[in-house]
C-alpha cells in the first residue's frame, strides 16, 4: 500500500496543470509508495486532454478519474479520499505546485514520528512580485504558530495554533486517511470549504508535527474566492466553523484558553471579511446574520475579545474588529 496519495482537483486549470504535476513527479525518483490521483471535474479548458498527455509521459505514476458531471472543489475532495489508498492525505490544487525536497522530508518525518498530522508552511507565488509582497513575507509565510520540529500531542495546541494563524488551508495539512472516516468530508456546494473542515479533521488528531519549512507554492490568481467576494460568500465564510465550535463543545479543549482566544479571532477576522462584502451589497438582513455567527462560533463575546485585544496591546485588530462587528450596510 502507498504510504502518500497525492490528490490534484482539476478544473479549467490547463496553462497551470503540467507544472503542478510535474513538481511532484520529479520529486519522486524510485519512490513507488506515492499514489497521485488527478480528478477531472467535467473541465472545458482541455485540461482533460492534458491529463491524458501527461499520464502518457509519465506512465504508471498518473492515477486518473473524472466526474460525468461538474460537481466543484469539495465533491471532487471527497471523492479522491474515497479513491484514495495512502496512509497519508496531501491535498495540493491544480495551479499550486510542491517545492523541492518537500516529499522527501515529509517521508522522514513519518518515518521517524508517525504523526496523525504534519503542517508546513508556504510561500506566496505570484507572476510580478513587487516591493510590497516581499515586505509582507510572502516568500515564507507561516501556517502555524506553536512548537516546532517536534512530534507533539496536544490536539488543543494543534488546533490553537492552525487557528491563531488563521491559514487553514488544506494544502499546508497532510493528515493520516484514517482521519477522515466517519463522513467526513468537504462541505459540497459551499465556500470556505477548508475553513470549515480542517479544524474538525484536526480535533481528530493524537499527534502532529510542524515543519516551519515552505513545501508548498501558492499560485496567487485574481479570480480567487476574496478577491471575488459576494454575499453568498460571505454567508459561507461567517458559518464555516459554526461545525467546529458546535463539536468543540464536547472536547476537553473547549476550556482551552489560547484555543478559546484563537477560534475568537478567526471568527472575528470572517466576520469582517463577510460584513465588507454585506455591506457593499448594503443587505442589512445579511449583516445581522453575520453577527449572529460570529456570537455562535465566537467563544468569547465580543465585549471579552475587545478587552482581550487591549490587553494584547492589538490596537488596531481591536479598531477594526469593532468597526466592522457595529457597521451598518
């Protein structure tokens, strides 16, 4: 049995889809313990075709599936993990790519430690990078805030930390398949489909270790989901987690109290990337929703959580969290 499954969802992705591919391949050498599934989802690009091609050149390493039907991200996830053979989970998009020695790496990790979970950090890949985008970090940016280069197991460390960050991402998360059995999977035909299912995959989680390296090279396209924002989005986005602090409630972690701050965050922070789209569409029925799920996922009211920020000393996340929470479209 393969000890990875590699799983690339493919959809319209074709100017992107060889270079994706081939950052994996060529990482692999005479490794015969990785599966790579490419899902199709009905694309109309010719990336179909491609896939064809490429699993010509690289014969035996391609492991191909295609939906009758476009289904989106989510259902095309679910069904490469019912598909999937490998101890192991990595989810890498289409137009992303793997950088060097990150497979390798991973394998000696696992080889050593046996996590339930291994977390990596990402570098921002952009076709014109600026002044701007250097000063933010973007050749390294982190996924992950807690200890590191150690196997630990603390599942409400893990989840503190993947929260603090706010990265939740399901590529910078490879994760034992075992994880994800009883039913869960991505949530189909909804946004923010990471946001809402990594947290719960780790609250499964015994073990992890975090690799503060960047192994995985996010392609940053205009027409991504926040640069695309609308109010269903934004619907999406403020009750992505509203599963997670639902099941928390009956975690030992819940009285965490780095946790309880962390989720407090990261609602806050959907909060207010949701109330700006509400509020340019002006739909104020929306923004008193909006309110509604950050109170329900929020472990902290929000008069706790703006003490919180004074503490810190966060002034301006503080500013910002009150302006958006009280705005009105």
């Amino acid at each position: 049995m393969p000890w990875l499954s590699v799983l690339v969802p493919v959809y319209n992705v074709q100017p992107w889809l060889h270079e994706c591919l081939a950052s994996v391949i060529d990482q692999l050498g005479d490794d015969a313990g990785v599966q790579i599934l490419v899902l199709d989802d009905c694309s109309t690009d010719g990336s179909w075709a491609l896939m064809q091609e490429l699993a010509g050149r690289w014969p035996g390493r391609l492991q191909m599936l295609r939906h009758e039907r476009n289904a989106g991200l989510s259902a095309a996830r679910n069904t490469m993990i019912d598909a999937a053979q490998g101890e192991y989970l990595w989810f890498l998009d289409s137009d992303d790519k793997l950088l060097p020695g990150s497979i390798a790496r991973l394998r000696t990790i696992v080889q050593a430690h046996a996590p339930d979970v291994v977390l990596c950090d990402f570098s921002v890949w952009r076709e014109r990078v600026r002044l701007k985008h250097r000063l933010r970090g973007e050749h390294h940016r982190r996924s992950f805030r807690g200890p590191a280069s150690r196997l630990e197991h603390d599942r409400c460390a893990l989840l503190a930390g993947m929260l603090s960050t706010g990265e939740l991402h399901a590529w910078s998360k490879i994760s034992r398949r075992m994880l994800w059995g009883d039913g869960l999977r991505f949530p189909v035909g909804r946004h923010f489909e990471d946001m809402a299912t990594m947290p719960l995959m780790a609250l499964r989680a015994r073990s992890f270790y975090y690799e503060p390296r960047p192994w995985v090279a996010y392609r940053q396209r205009a027409g991504s989901i926040l640069a695309s924002m609308s109010v269903p989005k934004a619907l999406d986005q403020s009750a992505a987690l509203l599963p997670f602090a639902q099941a928390l409630q009956a975690s030992p972690c819940a009285s965490h109290q780095n946790l309880r701050l962390a989720l407090a965050q990261q609602a806050a922070r959907s909060l207010v990337g949701a109330m700006r789209a509400a509020c340019r569409a002006g739909a104020v029925e929306v923004a008193d929703e909006l309110r509604r799920n950050f109170v329900e996922v929020s472990p902290l009211a929000p008069a706790e959580l703006s003490r919180a920020y004074l503490l810190r000393g966060w002034w301006l996340r503080r500013q910002r969290f009150l302006r958006w929470f009280n705005a009105r479209p």
